[in-house]
C-alpha cells in the first residue's frame, strides 16, 4: 500500500519473565488519526515506547514512510520523522513556554558546537528562525499569549498543548500522544479535540492512545485494540466498538 506511513510487524517485548507484547502488528495511513486502546495493562504504552525507541524491542520490524526503523534511540526516532507526547508532562518548568518549543526545534537545527560558541552570523540567523517557529506554533496551538510564561505555571490544559506544539517543533511526519486527554474537564477535551482534528486537516498522522473511549471513537479514522499484549481487533470505529472480543476486554463479560 502506497499510503502506508508506518507499519509494524510481529513486535514482542518481555520484563523478565513477564510477555507484555505478543506478535503485534498494525498498519498506520498517511494522514489519519489512529487511535490504541485497552484495558490497564494491555500493552498499549510499552508499544508506544517501542516505537518511540524508549525500550528495545525483543522481536519484529517497523518500517516507517518505506525505511525500516532504528529503534535504537528516541533521538534517532525523532530525527526520522516520529514525535511523541507522554502521559506524564515533561516539561522544563523553569523554561518558558517559547523556550520549551525551541528546544523541541533543536532536532533539526544545522549549526554545531562551534557555531554556537563563536556566535557566527548563520547560528544568528538560525536562531532567530528557531524562535520565529517556536511563536507560530503556540499560536497554532492557542497558546501564543502565555509564550513567557514559564511552563510550571501555566494551566494544566495550556501544558498539554505545549507539550503537542514541542512536538510539533520536530516536524513529524508521525506524531504520537499518550494519553492527552488525561486530567482534562470536557471542556479541555472539546479543544483539545479540535486541536487533533486541525492537525490532521493539516496533513500530520497521528497515533493516539488514550482512555476516553469516546474521543477515540469519535475521532479516530481507525481503532487498534490490545488486551494483555495482543491486538484482538483493529477496523473502523464502528466495527471496533461492536467486536464481542472487544466487549468481553472492557466489560469481563460476553457479548450477549
């Protein structure tokens, strides 16, 4: 498939003697939201460390936008074209919020060490362009009025979306988030879904997990579903919702 941007083939992982991913595999489109979901410890984080580089992989591939993947690093991840959030902030608390993106741009910057310390006219001018960035993508993201504020005191929701617009810093083809409804009121999640709905409008892929079953069903193109490390479902919403094996994981009971 010529629209397949990142695909995953027989992954597995183990902690010590526990099998917490098992021979999962799953197709991510260019240009849709793709949601992850499970019970609590189906699996659906230690995938995403997988893909992101934080663990090693103990079996299987990944080819992503037609490369096979280095999994080796989340440095090297990021630099081939994968962005991720996590469930817990991390941000620079005492950075602005400006300074936090910039950061986050720092992945695709050209100038060295040298340039750096001698100030040359291209670092200048490359630093300037950083920042220029750093202030579009907080206004893309509807913080642009809070850009030096330091991150520690921004709102919990204003911190979500500089965690996305850092991410977004790094240019991702795909950008993936962990759970990043989680803690928000539902007026939080209402903008917060709008914000997702924007960036695939504007061309980013992105992987969400999350626990709000209803934002994944109701935003997701398509719906992948781990229970105790294996994928038992993976189809539209609508089929996905519907799927007995998916009933039984959420409720612990038949279909019927």
């Amino acid at each position: 498939m010529t629209n397949v941007l990142l695909e995953a083939r027989g992954i597995g992982k183990r902690f010590g003697g526990v099998l917490a991913l098992k021979d999962v595999s799953l197709t991510i489109r260019c240009g849709e939201i793709y949601g992850l979901i499970g019970p609590n410890g189906a699996g659906k984080t230690t995938l995403f460390n997988v893909f992101t580089g934080l663990y090693p992989r103990d079996g299987g591939e990944v080819e992503f936008a037609g490369k096979p993947l280095q999994l080796d690093s989340p440095h090297r991840v990021a630099a081939a074209g994968i962005a991720r959030t996590f469930q817990n902030i991390r941000l620079f608390g005492n950075m602005t919020a400006r300074e936090n993106v910039m950061v986050g741009r720092h992945v695709r910057t050209r100038a060295g060490v040298f340039g750096a310390i001698l100030r040359s006219r291209a670092e200048r001018e490359e630093e300037a362009a950083i920042r220029r960035r750093a202030d579009e993508l907080l206004h893309y993201v509807g913080i642009a009025d809070r850009a030096d504020d330091l991150a520690r005191n921004l709102a919990y929701g204003d911190q979500r979306r500089l965690e996305i617009a850092r991410a977004l810093a790094t240019e991702p083809q795909l950008l993936a988030l962990d759970e990043p409804a989680a803690g928000m009121n539902a007026t939080e999640t209402a903008a917060l879904r709008e914000l997702i709905e924007g960036l695939r409008r504007d061309g980013v892929t992105v992987l969400l997990i999350e626990h709000d079953v209803k934002l994944v069903m109701g935003l997701c193109n398509r719906v992948a579903v781990l229970d105790h490390g294996e994928k038992i479902a993976e189809d539209v919403p609508e089929v996905v919702r519907a799927n007995p094996k998916v009933i039984e994981a959420y409720l612990g009971t038949s279909a019927h």
